[in-house]
C-alpha cells in the first residue's frame, strides 16, 4: 500500500461531499458561473483522485510522460509534442518511438446537461464509498476516470450560453413581441424588413439644357 494512499483517501471523502452539495443545490440548472466555481472545485478532486491511482504515461514517452500530446502526429511518429517538434526540426536526438495509443483520462461525449453531471456524481458517490486502503489499482483508476469526467461537464457547461438561442447571434437580446413568442431581436427585425413594403424611390428628374437665346 503506498504510503501517502491514508491521507489522500481522507482528503478525497472530505472535498467530494461538498461538491456533490453544490450541484444538487443548483436551481434551474445553474448559472454558468455557478458551474465555473464547481469546475474548479472538481478539478482539485481530480487531482487527489489522480495522485491516489498509478501514474498514466499520457504521450507513450519515457522522457516526457506528462508532456502535451501531438494533436496531429506524423504517420509512424509517437506522440509526445516535444520530441515530435524535435523530429521535425531535424534534432538526431530526439526519440525515434513508434505511434501507440495515449493513455488519457476519460472525457464524455456531448451533449452536456445537469442531468448527465449528476449521473456522473452518483457514479463517483458509489465508486468512492467502496475504496479502502487496501482496493486494486484499477478501483483508483476508475474513481479517476470518473472525476474527470465530472469535472469535463462542469466545465463545459461553464461557459457562455445564448440567451436567444439563436445560433447566428449568440448572445441577442430576445424580442417578447416576436411572432411565435420571444425570439431573437436580430432575426425578427429581419423577418419584419423583409415582409415590409420597399420603401420609396426618388428618381431624378431629366436635366433640360437651358435655351440659347438668339442674337438680335
């Protein structure tokens, strides 16, 4: 059993109760600065449950295991982004591993919704109160692909929402007097220009060239 495991699992049970909390206390949903301060608070769960499962080897590098991934990695290239940006540059020390699959921590796929955060809160809940001092790896393991899961909803659902719903113009004020009822001010101003008469045109008059005057 590793040594620091004790007090890790202590600070683990001491935070997770309080996060939990604060997501179940959120009326409609939540603001999104609301989320913005549980994001924060998961991501240091995060970091405990992280310290308390093996250490994962996210780029396939032995030189730099927690270095950043190479999005786009060459064919035949690993994908650490430093020994990558080295190959490319031409460094004869940089390392020469072959592509494998990195080994990072989960990350749920969209949609995001309150609903799908609390699901994956009672998974932590259930997970967490099973670990003991003496669980197998692949239990911590699973708590850490767990929390940061939760902590990828919240933070996405952290960010800006659009009041209007509109997907061309996020953000616009809402127009309660819109056909359909309250729409988004910029489109229905559209619609009503658009279904209005045109306006009218002023033509020019034809300019007539003054008459000569004849000569007495």
């Amino acid at each position: 059993m590793p040594t620091k495991r004790p007090f890790l699992l202590r600070e683990l049970r001491s935070r997770l109760p309080s996060v939990d909390d604060r997501i179940r206390q959120l009326v409609d949903h939540g603001d999104p600065t609301e989320y913005e301060a549980i994001a924060d608070a998961l991501y240091r769960v995060f970091i405990t449950t992280r310290n308390l499962a093996p250490s994962r080897n996210s780029t396939d590098c032995a030189i730099h295991p927690n270095g950043p991934v190479d999005p786009e990695p060459p064919t035949g290239w690993g994908h650490c982004l430093l020994c990558n940006s080295n190959r490319r540059v031409g460094d004869p020390r940089a390392r020469q591993g072959a592509a494998s699959a990195p080994n990072q921590y989960d990350v749920p796929p969209p949609p995001y919704s309150h609903e799908l955060l609390l699901d994956r809160m009672r998974q932590i809940n259930d997970t967490v109160f099973e670990l003991h001092y003496r669980s197998p790896d692949q239990d911590f393991d699973i708590a850490a692909d767990l929390v940061h899961g939760a902590f990828i909803i919240a933070r996405e659902l952290s960010r800006p929402r659009s009041s209007s719903r509109c997907p061309r113009h996020p953000g616009a004020p809402l127009d309660p007097a819109a056909p359909g009822g309250p729409r988004c001010l910029f489109c229905a101003a559209a619609e009503t220009r658009r279904g209005a008469a045109p306006p009218p045109q002023i033509r020019d008059r034809e300019r007539r060239l003054p008459l000569r005057r004849r000569r007495p």
